[in-house]
C-alpha cells in the first residue's frame, strides 16, 4: 500500500512511517524542511518536500492508496499556528485527497475535542481542540472513507502494544509508537472507516483491539 503521510517529520509519524515500511508498505512523508528529507529516508520512506500552510498537496499524492494527517503546530506553537496547520492544512489535504480520489483516509485528533468551545485570546489548548473538533466536522462531511482517531495524553514511552481503543475511554496516556501501530492497523482494516476512535494505553493487543470494533 502506497501511504502518503502528512507531518513527516512529526514524532507520531516517524513511528509511523518506520512501521508501515516494516510492514511492507510503501511510506511517504509529506516534510517541509529539506534537512528532515535523510531521516526519513533512514525510517524507509520517501521523504516529499510539501509545506502545507502555503503548497498545494495535489501534485504530491502520486499513486497514494491510503493518507494519514498526523500533523500538528507542535507544542511551542501560538494560536494562530494552531488554525492554519490543525484545522486549515488538515482541510487542505482532504481536499486534495477527494479530489484525486484517495478515499481511505485517517485523520490523528484528540480526545477532549467534543468539549471544545471558543477559546480566549492566550488559550492555546482550547485553540488546539476547537481546530482538531473544526478539522474532524470537515473530514466527516466528506464522501471519504474516514477514520478519526483520537490519542489521550502522548508520551515517549516504549511501545506496550496493548490499549483501550473505542468510541470513548476514559482519559489516560498512550506512547506515541502504540499509536502510530494503532494507525497501522486502521489502515489494515477498511471496515472501521466512518468511525471516530479514542486510545489510551490498556491491556487488549492492538490487533484484537482493532478487530473488536
């Protein structure tokens, strides 16, 4: 499977990417930096020079079966930061993907986003959340076939390979390599498309996990 995966350089999708080459896909990474370009090239991908605050996807996608939006302003980001990359590249790339025909696609959230409400002006987390909540009611309108999921708290904890994944969970952490397996999977299984996910660390092995649902 071919899968173009946007925030390249991002720690969620440089799990990912290693893992899906692993895997015997064929990763891609969307990075707008050319410095990142040897790293990725190290995890097993190919690393595609896409700024997605200002360049058009569209020329990017090439053969891609499957997309995954893992990018995020990052936590040293204003609020602005949080609008034009979580909400409006996210946006940005589903357009493409809908428009080239790329219909599976699998979006990373948060959990929390179904609370979100306006956020004042040094709210920064509470712009976070109201641009991941503005980005899945997009996606969800869309004729793709979608999947939303949802980490709780992320850490740099070694890989369990074991979590709660369903529609809710109670709020917990989740290192950042079970989610990007976790990603796998979804990938793997069409038939969670139309679905919105939360993921915590647990005790159920991701891939009984994701044939639970």
């Amino acid at each position: 499977m071919d899968v173009l995966v946007a925030g390249g350089h991002g720690q969620i999708a440089r799990h990912l990417l290693r893992q899906l080459a692993a895997a015997g896909h064929h990763p891609r990474g969307l990075i707008r930096n050319p410095d990142h370009a040897a790293d990725l090239e190290a995890d097993g991908a190919v690393p595609v020079l896409c700024d997605l605050e200002q360049d058009d996807p569209a020329p990017h996608l090439g053969t891609a079966d499957a997309i995954v939006f893992a990018a995020g302003a990052g936590p040293g980001s204003g609020i602005p930061r949080k609008d034009t990359v979580d909400r409006a590249a996210a946006v940005l790339l589903a357009d493409a993907a809908e428009a080239a025909g790329v219909r599976r696609y699998v979006q990373v959230s948060a959990m929390g986003v179904d609370s979100a409400r306006q956020a004042g002006p040094d709210d920064v987390f509470g712009a976070y959340l109201v641009a991941k909540k503005a980005a899945e009611d997009d996606l969800r309108a869309r004729p793709l076939d979608w999947t939303i999921l949802r980490p709780g708290r992320l850490t740099d904890d070694p890989p369990a390979g074991t979590v709660r994944l369903a529609r809710h969970v109670d709020r917990g952490a989740v290192s950042r390599a079970d989610v990007a397996a976790v990603l796998v999977a979804l990938l793997d299984a069409p038939a969670t498309a139309g679905r919105v996910l939360e993921l915590v660390g647990g005790d159920t092995p991701i891939a009984d996990a994701v044939a639970a649902l």
